[in-house]
C-alpha cells in the first residue's frame, strides 16, 4: 500500500479528521487530526483509527501502524512545541 491509500482509508472512515502519513509498504506512520477524538483516550483514539482501516490491519496489507491522534486544539499546541 501507498501513504496516500492509508491516508485516505483513514479520512473517509473517520468524519472531519484530517491526516498525514508516511511510510512504505506496509509500514506506515500517521498523524491524525480531528474533533472526533475529543474525549477520547489514548487507546480509544488508536482503535478509532483502526477501525477506520477495516480489513487491512488483520489481512496483513498494513503490517505497523504508528498513530498519533490529536484534536485539533491538541494539534495546534503539539505544533507550537514542535512535537510531531
């Protein structure tokens, strides 16, 4: 899989975010912004995600997954202490 596919699995399965991932084959990093995590846990933020991906982790096409979820207040705060 491409960055950009995960990017765009994760987007349309997760109303509002906004992300950014990096990777390759089937290792990938993600940056995960949205209104949608307010309220959540660390863990609950992580499993919306991979929901959001359905099949792909358990097939194998998504080997590792690093995700970093933030709401956007948190994101613009991260930004500003240059945390990624």
């Amino acid at each position: 899989m491409e960055p950009i596919e995960v990017q765009n699995l994760i987007e349309q399965g997760l109303s509002g975010v906004t992300a950014q991932v990096t990777g390759d084959g089937s290792h990938f990093e993600a940056t995960v912004v949205g209104e949608v995590f307010t309220g959540l846990s660390a863990v609950k933020r992580q499993q919306a995600v991979y929901s959001a991906l359905g099949d792909r982790i358990t097939s194998g096409a998504i080997h590792a997954l690093s995700i970093k979820a933030y709401t956007p207040d948190e994101w613009e705060k991260a930004r500003k202490l240059k945390i990624s």
